[in-house]
C-alpha cells in the first residue's frame, strides 16, 4: 500500500513549464505538475484530446494523438514497442480527462487493463467535458447542470449518477487502482511513487475541480477538491493485490449541502434533492468502509 | 541459392512478408476474410519463428492507433478489411500526417457483404495513405516487402496500405517464391526510429511536437508536405521495384502500371487487382483472334500513375476502364474519373468508357471481360457506343 509523502521532500525540480494556456485554478494542470514532479524524467506521455494540451506543458516527449477515442491503444503501442526497443525503463504515462477514459475511451482502456499493458493511466476528473465548454460525460455527478444537461422546466440537471470508474478499473483484476485528489497532495504523490516502480496497468482517477464548469471563484479549487473528500462524494482509496484500503478516513462526514451549493452547478438543488445526494454519499460511504481492507474480488 | 516454394493461400503470402520484413509490433484483431493473416503471424510468434510482438487489440481501430505509437520506434504492421477499415478511419489520417511509415494489408471486402470489391479502401482514398493493388499471391508476399522500402524512404515517409481481394486471393492456394530471408534483410535495412520519443531526447521531441503543432508554416502545411511526399513515391516506387527485380528476379510492371501485351494496340483495357489478372485470360483469347487489344493493370492506386495514363493515351485510341467501385453521385467509378483527370490536359485524347463490375464479389468472368474489350476496340475504330457507363452483370 502507498504511503504519503510530505511535499519537504520532494525534488525542487520542475518537469512542466510555468506558463500554459489553463483557465485560472485550473486543477486539471495540478494534476500535470504533480505527475510531471513524480515521473519526469522517465516518462513518456500519450495525450488526447481533452485540457491536457492546455496545461500539460511538460518537457518531456510528448505525443498528442488526435485520437481521442484511443489512449489505451496508443500507450499499448509505445509499452510495446519500447520493450522491443529494450527499453522498459520507459515508464508510458498518460494524463486523460474523464470522457476519454470513462466515455469515449473506455473501450481502449478496459482492453488495456484486461492485456494488462504496462502503462500508468491517470485521468484527472473535472466531471464533464470541459475543453468543450462543459457537456456532460458519465463522470458527471447527479443533478449537475451542465451545458448538455442544462437545467428547465423538465429538467434538473443530469439524470444518472457518475460511473463508479475506479471500482470497474480494479475489477479487471489489475496491479493497481487508486483515486487521488489535488487537495491531498501528499497522498497523490505517494500513490504515484507506489504506481511507478509497479509493472503492469496502473490508474489514478484524481478529482479535480474546474472552476470554469463548475461555476466557482477559481481561487477555491483545492479548498472544494479538500471537501469533496472529508464530505465523502469522493472518498480516497485504493486498490492493491485485489484489496481495497481507505486512504483517508474523516472522523464525521461533512454534510454535502455546503459542498454543493458552493458550485454553480448544484446551486439549483432543492432540500429534497440534497437530502437524496446525502443518502447515496451516506450509503456508498458504508459499503466501502465495509470492503475496506477485504479483498474487493 | 535453390528456390524455395510453398503452396499456400493469399493470406499466408502476406504474413510472409510481414515476418520477412522482421515486424516487431503487430496489433490484431480478427474479420474475414483478413482472419487467417493474423492467425499464420501469431503461429509465427507462437514458435519462435517470428520475433515481435503480437498484440491481439479490442478493434480494428485500436489496432491502428496502436500501431501509431509502436511504429515511432519500431517496424510495425496490420492488416484488416471491409468494415474493420471503415472502423479504422479516423487514426488513418493521424498515420499519414503524423508520417509514420506503417505498413498494413488490406484484403478486399465490401462495404456490404463479405466479398470483395474496392469499397472499403477507396472509402479510404484521401487519408493520405500510399495505396498498392495485387493480382494475385506471390505480388501478394513481393508487394508487402517492396510496401515496407517505399514508406519508409526519406522522400516518402507516408503509411503504405497494399491490397489484394478476398477469397479470390485471401483463400485460393497457389505457389509461391519466399524470397531469401538475408536478400531482404539487405534490401530494406534495419528501421530508422522516425521519431525521437525516448527521454533523453527530450529536447529534440518536443521541438518536433512544437513544429508539428505551431503554426509557423499555416493551417494547410501538413496536407501540402504530404501531398510532395506521394509525388515523390511515383519516383521512390519505380526504384523500388528496379531494384527488387535485380534483387528477386521478379517485378510489377514499372511499379506504377502493368501494361500486358500493350504493343501496337488500338484498345486498352483498364483494371486493379484480380480482375486485371482473369483480363489477362481475355486478352490473350482476344489478341489470338487478331484483335488489337491489350491490358493496363492498375497498381498504384495511391499515388495515381496520371503521367503513365498520359504516356498510354499515345498509342492506344480508347480505354475500357473496369470499375471494382462507385462514387455515389458522380459519373462513373473512381480509376475512371482519375483517369479522364490525367487525360484531359492531353491535346488528343483516347475515347474513355466505364464498366461498373465485380462489386460485392460478382463474378468477372473472362467472357465478360471479352466483352468490354469488344466494347472498347468497337469505340477505338470511331464507332458510336453507348452508354458510356455501364453496369455489367449481377444488376
């Protein structure tokens, strides 16, 4: 199991350049910088269509696959290659948003963890398709208005709950699964240090918080990234030799009103609609401390 | 050095190409009738025989992609048909601007049905893949290994797509030459990594990816380079095939085009692929007959030989162009308006007519074909025909 790393002692050294072309607190390019700090100079990047050209200014080889539908294919073809090149010590990482893994990817990346290929998959999770303007994807929570789930007169938002990724990830029996978030840097960090070394399909779903879309002063993205996790609606995990283990435990759930209505997106919510997020988070709270340290398959 | 021989269908021809050209990636995934070319390479690698990686992918579109990424380091290669090509579309474009000289066999299957016609890679036609006909299965094996020399030469550098039809070849048997394994180690040479993605080279990839993606040379650049880079192949494949007739002993006409029995004719048919090769038959029957008519085989499609065309419309006064395709909407098949394209800055030039034939694998026979000939010779003597376009057979 990993184990956090205090940020003190990190290498001072930057992998991804200072200026890019982000939105402001754009928690989607602390997730860049985090796995550029961690991997750098070992990594060789596979980037799809999504914000990660934006932010993911990081100098190392990079290739931009127009291919949105193909990062799972296209980390097999370098895994692949460079073990016939001899040269494993290349660790193959890709930096996907989630309608690239859990969407049009999905396909790719259930393939990759069923080969088991050996690559290093992080999907930073902003919910929804942000690079174009915020549609909704299946990483979209309940009830957030979207420019696709627009709320009217018929409509609350998305209809359907966010796909449990991280959960159908571990299930494909791989060496290891993990969600992070940018408000827990030192758990992210240490989950990556773990992930690297290990061969084989590797994936970190990390929350992380788009002022943009989710309509929030971008001043605060760690601070709602922080409460996602202590309210539960995105609880820290991991996935290892088939165990799932909590990462972090809050000693009380915060409620998810305050959480919610923090974002332009569930600002629409009424008590009721609350009430019924609050169930689910309560419930779904349960079932993973009951799994917690008990073999998931 | 003794000959060495096997008798063996279309599909195991092409993976011997694949295996002599020491492929070192191979993404997978099964359709007929393409199946049995991934089934021989993984019985290839199964014992030892073939050294790569075999990757059996989730799709046909994952099998490109992957061999995207495995192709800027090492030699790589699929093959697909029909529908498993559709599926392919979208990364096909990425190969071909992202000038990676992947190699892939495509066995003809129709856009409907499984039997052959040329649907499926002329639905392909302007992704910017280099694109080569056989006629039958040792052109097959040839045409695989000339494929890896040509897409991989410096003035090309595009992906190479070399095609034959379903069935009629995939699984018919016949014999074939296997070229010596050190004669095609020597004629294409070890892979040169086409693109720096190792670490250390950090600095020389991102100032590729940054020239790649900057707009220091305007929106339409990429298309332009490639579009030098398949006009250089006309060039770079008539080379090739020189130099595999000094090597092996055998060649496709100049590479370009197979003209057949061409001298002194009034009348030329044209065709691509198989039925190019039962035209043979018919022209032989027909010339035997005293009739002043011969055959122009089609074989690079991609890049088209417009200059050959040129050159034919000197001697011949009409040309029965076989269609194994349609373009929907616009009059007559694809070689046909390519061809009319060559022709037309020309000050004298040859009657054209267009036969539609074989599409969804109905048959072409020799007798048909005779036909056309007929057709033909009767429009060289100034003779009035009609329709111009024809549809022949299984209508």
């Amino acid at each position: 199991m990993s184990k956090p790393v205090p940020l003190s002692r990190l290498d001072a050294k930057e992998f991804i350049s200072p200026a890019n072309s982000a939105c402001q607190g754009c928690a989607g390019s602390m997730v860049a910088r985090i796995v550029a700090k961690i991997i750098g100079k070992e990594m060789v990047r596979q980037e799809v269509a999504c914000c990660g050209p934006a932010f993911g200014n990081i100098q190392q080889p990079v290739f931009y696959g127009e291919i949105f539908e193909g990062a799972g294919a296209m980390m097999t073809g370098f895994a692949r290659a460079f073990k016939r090149a001899d040269r494993e010590d290349i660790r193959v990482v890709g930096i996907i948003g989630d309608g690239g893994t859990s969407d049009i990817g999905f396909q790719g990346l259930s393939a990759a963890a069923e080969r088991n290929e050996d690559m290093l998959w992080i999907c930073y999770d902003n919910e929804a398709y942000m690079n174009t303007g915020g549609q909704r994807s299946s990483a979209t929570s309940k009830y957030a208005s979207t420019t696709t789930t627009p709320v009217g007169e018929l409509s609350r938002g998305k209809a359907e709950k966010k796909k449990p990724l991280p959960l159908i990830v571990a299930l494909h029996d791989v060496p290891y699964t993990a969600t992070a978030s940018v408000a827990f840097p030192e758990d992210f960090i240490g989950k990556l240090a773990y992930a690297k070394p290990i061969r084989g399909f590797r994936f970190i779903q990390v929350s992380a918080p788009c002022p943009t879309g989710w309509r929030f002063d971008p001043r605060y993205s760690a601070r709602i990234a922080k409460d996602m996790v202590e309210s539960g609606l995105w609880p820290l995990y991991e996935v290892y030799d088939g165990t799932l283990k909590i990462s972090y435990k809050p000693k009380e759930l915060k409620p998810v009103k305050d959480v919610l209505h923090g974002q332009g997106r569930f600002r629409h919510l009424t008590d009721d609609e609350v009430d019924e997020v609050q169930g689910y988070v309560f419930r779904q709270w349960e079932r993973l401390v009951e799994k917690d340290g008990a073999p998931l398959l | 050095m003794a000959k060495k021989f096997e008798v063996m269908v279309g599909n195991k021809a092409v993976a011997y190409a694949a295996k002599l050209a020491r492929v070192k990636f191979v993404s997978a995934y099964p359709i007929t009738p393409q199946t049995t070319i991934v089934q021989y390479l993984s019985d290839m690698c199964a014992t030892g025989e073939m050294d790569a990686e075999y990757v059996t992918m989730e799709g046909e579109l994952s099998c490109q992609a992957s061999a995207i990424t495995a192709s800027t380091t090492v030699r790589s290669f699929t093959a697909t048909s029909g529908p498993g090509l559709l599926y392919m579309h979208h990364p096909l474009h990425m190969t071909s601007w992202a000038r990676l000289p992947l190699v892939m066999a495509v066995v003809h299957r129709s856009t409907k049905g499984m039997q052959p016609d040329q649907m499926d890679t002329m639905s392909q036609r302007d992704t910017g893949w280099l694109m080569l006909e056989c006629q039958n299965s040792q052109e097959l094996l040839d045409t695989g290994i000339m494929s890896f020399k040509i897409a991989e030469d410096p003035r090309v550098m595009l992906p190479t797509i070399f095609m034959g039809d379903g069935y009629i070849l995939s699984y018919t048997s016949e014999p074939v030459e296997i070229p010596d394994q050190e004669l095609v180690d020597e004629f294409l040479g070890p892979y040169r990594r086409p693109y720096p993605m190792f670490p250390e080279e950090a600095a020389e990839s991102l100032k590729l990816m940054g020239a790649m993606w900057s707009n220091q040379h305007g929106p339409q650049h990429i298309w332009k380079m490639q579009q030098e880079a398949a006009m250089n192949a006309k060039i770079v494949i008539k080379e090739v095939n020189t130099e595999f007739q000094k090597k092996f002993g055998r060649s496709y006409g100049n590479g370009l085009v197979e003209e057949y029995k061409c001298e002194n004719v009034d009348a030329v048919l044209v065709g691509m692929g198989t039925i190019a090769s039962t035209a043979k038959t018919a022209i032989d029957r027909l010339q035997k007959e005293g009739k002043k008519v011969g055959l122009v085989a089609i074989k690079s499609f991609k890049p088209f030989p417009d200059e050959e065309f040129q050159r034919i419309a000197g001697y011949t006064k009409a040309m029965g162009v076989i269609d194994r395709n349609v373009s929907t909407g616009t009059k007559g098949g694809i070689t046909f308006t390519e061809i009319r394209h060559a022709l037309y800055d020309l000050d004298e030039r040859p009657v054209t007519l267009n036969f539609h034939a074989g599409m969804r694998g109905q048959e072409v026979t020799v007798d048909g074909l005779k036909r056309m000939a007929e057709k033909t010779l009767k429009a060289a003597r100034g003779e009035k025909v009609a329709p111009i376009v024809e549809w022949v057979g299984g209508n």
